[in-house]
C-alpha cells in the first residue's frame, strides 16, 4: 500500500515539474518575441515606386510589399521587399501606388515566426516624393522644374 502511495506522489512530482518546465520556456519564448517585436535593429527610409501590395497570410494576415529603386537610369530596378502592419499605413500606400514615395520602416531581426510578416523591414509610414531629379547623361542631377526638358530654359525665354 505505502509503495503504490509513494509511487503516485513521485508521477505527480513528475507532472507538476514538467508543467512547469514547459511554462518557463512559454514565458521565456513570449519574452523573447515581445523585446524583438518591440526593438529596432535599424530604422530608415527607402524611395522609389510602389509596385505591388497585397494583404497575404494563411492564418497570420499581413501587407506585404515591393518597392522598385532606379539608381541610375538604364540600370535594373532593385526591389525592397516590405511588410505593413497598420491597416491604415497600408490603406495610404494603396492610395499612392504608381507614385515616387518614401516609405520609412524600421528593420527587426531575430523574429521567432512568419507570422508577424515574410521580410525583416516593417513599413510604419509613408511619404510622397514630389520631384525626382533627372540624371544627365554626365551624371549631374539636374532638377525638375516641370517645364518642357529637364534644365532648359523655359518657352517664353528660348529665342
């Protein structure tokens, strides 16, 4: 009788110290994934053209993006893949989509999952880019002043 007691009282020190293992390392992977969904590796700003973005997920829904950057004209666009997580930053891409704009984002490294998003570049504000300067065939940017060729004079003073 004392055996089969003393049995049972070691099978639930057993279970109660491995409910307890399981709930520290829960405690400490949800410690881990709040400090680096809270804290920036880097932030920045990139600019260029929104070309896609689309809400995507199979259960984690997110926004995710693609920024086309021209550095030099005839040159390959290069792309800056994004996520969004504020509907409405998303909602304000949407409505500038074709448009040059400058999308400022903060990079998070370390996130334990794809579920808070596909990229390390999280998108928390737009703005949009006005004028672009023009690049010469010398390489000298000339601005735009939105009349006729870039750099010339404007009609009224051409002779």
């Amino acid at each position: 009788m004392r055996m089969q007691g003393a049995i049972r009282g070691q099978r639930g020190a057993i279970v109660v110290w491995f409910v307890g293992v399981v709930a520290v390392a829960v405690l400490l992977l949800a410690g881990y994934t709040w400090f680096v969904v809270s804290w920036s590796y880097s932030t920045g700003e990139r600019a260029g053209w929104v070309q896609k973005l689309s809400h995507k997920g199979w259960l984690c829904k997110t926004w995710e993006g693609e920024l086309s950057m021209v550095a030099m004209p005839g040159a390959m666009p290069e792309k800056f893949l994004f996520t969004v997580w504020s509907d409405q930053v998303a909602e304000e891409i949407n409505r500038n989509i074709g448009k040059r704009v400058a999308l400022h984002y903060e990079e998070k490294v370390g996130i334990p999952t794809s579920c808070f998003g596909d990229t390390r570049y999280f998108v928390t504000g737009i703005s949009i880019v006005d004028h672009a300067p023009v690049v010469t065939g010398t390489g000298s940017a000339v601005p735009d002043t939105g009349q006729g060729e870039p750099g010339s004079a404007p009609a009224a003073e051409k002779k």
